[in-house]
C-alpha cells in the first residue's frame, strides 16, 4: 500500500491510498474555498450520562446531488470535486461538514472507488482489502491525536439510512470521549469477568459457533453470525476467530481472509429480499476499544455489525415509542429466521 498526504485549497487534509507504490498523486485543487468555519460542540446530558454533538453548520451540507455534481467522484472535464485527481483507488479526506471538529474530535470521508455507481459489494477483493489497510492507517493515526478516545469507522447505504451522497462511501469518527454503546459493552465485559473468570467476547462468538443456528459464514480466521438477541430485523455480526482490541492487532491471514467473507455478506444483503427489490440499505460499523489512561484492550474484542432496517419487502423498520423513547427494541424477524434465509441466499 501507498499512503499520500496533500492539502485541499482550505487547508483540509486529504490522503490518497494505493494498492501500487509507483502511483503519483500530484493533483493541486484548484478551487476558491475558504477555510472550513465549524459551530462544533460536545453537550453532556445530565440525566444519561451520554453526549450529545451539538453541529448546526451542518445544515448546508450537500444534500442529494446529481451524479455530475457528485463531490465524490474525481476531478475531470474542468470540473472539480472533494478528489483533485483524475482517477483513484482509495481516498480519505477531512469533512467539510464534520459532527465533530477541533476539540470536539474530527470526522473523515473514507472513498471506496473512483466509481460513483459501484457499492461496496462491487468491490474487488484487492480493492476491499485496501480499504481495509485505510479503515487501519486511519484507526493507528486518529489514535495517536491528543484527546481522542475512541475510533469509529463505518459505512451508511441507502437513502433509507439517510445517506445524502450516493457515491460509495463511509465515514470515521474521533471522538473525545468513549462513547455510550461502547461503555455499556465495557460494563458487561467487566460484570462477566467477575462473575465467570472468562472474557465475554470469547464466549459470545464460542456460543453462536456451538449452537450453529445463527451462524451465517465461516471462515478459517472469522466468523459471522446473526446474534441471539438481535435488534434488528436482519443484522449480522463479523468476528476475527482470535480477539482483537482494534483493527491493528489483525495479523496477516485475517486481513487476507476479511474481504473474501465481509463482500460475500454484503452481496447477500442485496439478496435478502428477492430478485427486482433495490439494493438494501444497510449501517456497517466497527467496534473497537476505546484508548486513554484506561487500557481496556486487553478485554476488548474488535468486530462488525451490520444491519438493515428493512424489514420486509418494501417496509422498514421504525424506531417508535418503545425503541426511541425506552431504547427497547422490538425485533420482528426471529434471529435464527434471519440467519437461515442469509444463508438460503448464498446460491440465488
């Protein structure tokens, strides 16, 4: 991999990633910006414990764009984007709307491709395990910046989800505090420990691998199953078969296998629901231990989840009164239903 930093004309840091060394990244951005302005606040709730990104700035943001005006796709034909150059494989760029900014911890657009009508899915396996090698890099860097505590690197698809930019794409958050998903994981990690000995991530994916119902795909080196009590109607979660804090304790032979087992389950997605339904909107999201003064690495353990919110042909699911304001969840698609049909899909 070929790592490339540069500057775009406000000052906002852009980094190409290759697959080969001799690739040169030399393209200026031409444009007339001015300097990035945020509003960017981190508001504790009194009552939860958690925080709230107070961002009002992002209002302006780029909202649903036509194809040729997409701020993703490269700069050609006199016509200049987010990427100054002609073509590229992977590029991470600070974002010009960011949740997050200055002390408030900082945010990042991850391009998958230069291809505005691929998906992640797409991808080829080179192409997914330099993404891979990026989601890395990054996650080793923003770690080392004064104040972050955590890093989040996840993809949202669909309008559906709310993506506003159709271009393939995710996104990594710093934050400056570990955030309330993560916490509450810590928290159960600690109470197992206490009370069996054992390391909880262990014996979650031991479980789902004894059990077998809920498994989806497997691996030498991971494992992906739906969980026993799963939120959502159809959500799948990727474990390294040997635990991890983060993406940079992966060694060789997983980051090899990674891309082979996460495209598979991303094209199996698209086929949950049959043949003629559009493509499904999923959240793919990273979870990884947080860093500080605290080392919660050694118990930690790094995976993926991935869900949709579609429930159903041509129906989504909701978060209402009972998952918006108690923050439980209602799952309509029993876990081992939905493990079965994502594995039932793997020859359509």
């Amino acid at each position: 991999m070929k790592k490339t930093p540069t500057r775009l004309a406000d000052g906002r840091e852009l980094l190409y990633y290759d697959s080969r060394d001799d690739a040169v990244r030399d393209a200026v951005d031409p444009r007339p910006l001015e300097p990035v302005a945020t509003t960017s606040q981190i508001r504790r709730d009194p009552l939860l414990g958690d925080r709230v990104a107070i961002a009002s700035h992002r209002q302006a943001r780029t909202y649903h764009p036509p194809a040729d005006q997409c701020p993703l796709c490269p700069s050609r034909d006199g016509r200049h984007s987010e990427i100054p150059a002609a073509d590229y494989e992977v590029a991470v760029f600070e974002n010009r709307f960011p949740s997050l900014a200055g002390d408030a911890g900082r945010c990042e657009v991850v391009c998958f491709t230069s291809d505005h009508d691929a998906s992640f899915a797409d991808l080829t396996e080179e192409r997914a395990g330099l993404v891979l090698d990026a989601w890395t890099d990054r996650t080793a860097e923003l770690a080392g910046l004064p104040g972050v505590r955590q890093v989040f690197c996840f993809e949202n698809r669909g309008a559906e989800i709310g993506v506003t930019l159709g271009h393939p794409h995710g996104q990594i958050y710093a934050y400056p505090f570990v955030t309330p998903r993560t916490a509450q994981m810590l928290r159960s990690v600690a109470a197992h420990r206490a009370e069996t000995g054992r390391n909880l991530f262990d014996d979650v994916v031991a479980r789902e691998r004894a059990e077998g119902t809920r498994v989806v795909l497997e691996g030498e080196h991971w494992v992906a199953f739906v969980p026993y009590a799963a939120h959502w109607p159809y959500e799948v979660h990727l474990y390294p078969k040997r635990r991890v804090p983060d993406l940079r304790g992966l060694d060789d032979d997983a980051r090899t296998e990674f891309p082979q087992l996460y495209l598979e389950l991303l094209r199996r997605f698209d086929r949950i629901f049959g043949p003629g339904e559009p493509p499904t909107p999923y959240i793919s999201a990273w979870h990884q231990a947080p860093f500080g003064p605290a080392d919660f690495a050694p118990e930690f353990g790094l995976h993926l989840e991935l869900f949709t919110i579609r429930r159903t042909s041509g129906k989504l699911k909701f978060l209402a009164g009972s998952e918006s304001g108690m923050n439980v969840f209602i799952n309509d698609v029993p876990p081992e239903t939905a493990a079965a049909r994502l594995r039932e899909v793997a020859s359509e």
